[in-house]
C-alpha cells in the first residue's frame, strides 16, 4: 500500500458519533474501489476514479465487521470483491464510506495495481488505530 488516509470527513464521524446523544451520521459499513492513483489527502470527499461494484457504488463490508480491539485502540474491516465483480479493471484505490443519503468518505487508500479478472478474488483489509 503506497497511502492511506483518514479524512477529514472520517474524523468528523468519529466526533459526531462520539459526543452527539443522536449522532446525525451513519457508521462507515460500505467500500468503494476504483482505478485513481493520486495520494490519499485529508480534503478527500470520494475515491478519484471509483468504478462499479456489481452494478452499484459501493458494497456492504463483510459481515461481522468492524472487529474492535479495545486494548490496541485497533478497528478492523474487511471487504470482499468476489471473482464476478469489477473485471477488467486495474484496481488502485479503496475508500470506507459511511451510509448517509450523501455517503462521507472515512478513508481512502491508494497501492500498488491488482487486475481485476474472473479468477481474482480481492479481500481487502483496512485496519485503523487511535494514537496519541
């Protein structure tokens, strides 16, 4: 992986759904992935270049995800892009995105190209951690 990134628009999901009775925003559940290659920015709002997942945006991540590991501060996702999805696309970038009528973007990644084709299946982690 060459970038990743938490936006802007992350660390405002985490505030809001931190100190807000009622948060107004969703959790981040969907991914994106797309063929764009510029470095990850905190300004980012959307993946440069997203493609189609199975005719739609963005998919659900697996189930039984998030997995929180309170004692590292560590939260685990993990995305599945199945041997019929995305084909014939050189996939570059990932983004997390949160459920909202307007989908925020939690993070965004770029690496190193995978072809996509019928016999690839792609599991892509993202593993995020609070530092002080």
């Amino acid at each position: 992986m060459t970038g990743q990134i938490v936006t802007q628009q992350g660390k405002t999901i985490v505030l809001n759904r931190t100190f807000k009775p009622t948060p107004d925003y969703t959790a981040p559940s969907v991914f994106a992935v797309g063929t764009g290659t510029t470095t990850p920015a905190a300004a980012d709002t959307d993946l440069q270049t997203a493609i189609t997942i199975a005719g739609q945006p963005t998919k659900a991540i697996d189930s039984g995800y998030p997995v929180l590991t309170e004692a590292t501060l560590q939260g685990e996702i993990r995305c599945l892009v199945l041997t019929t999805e995305c084909n014939s696309n050189t996939i570059t970038e990932f983004g997390l995105k949160n459920t909202d009528s307007t989908k925020k973007l939690f993070s965004r990644a770029v690496f190193t190209g995978i072809a996509k084709t019928a016999t690839v299946q792609l599991i892509i982690t993202e593993l995020d951690q609070i530092t002080i």
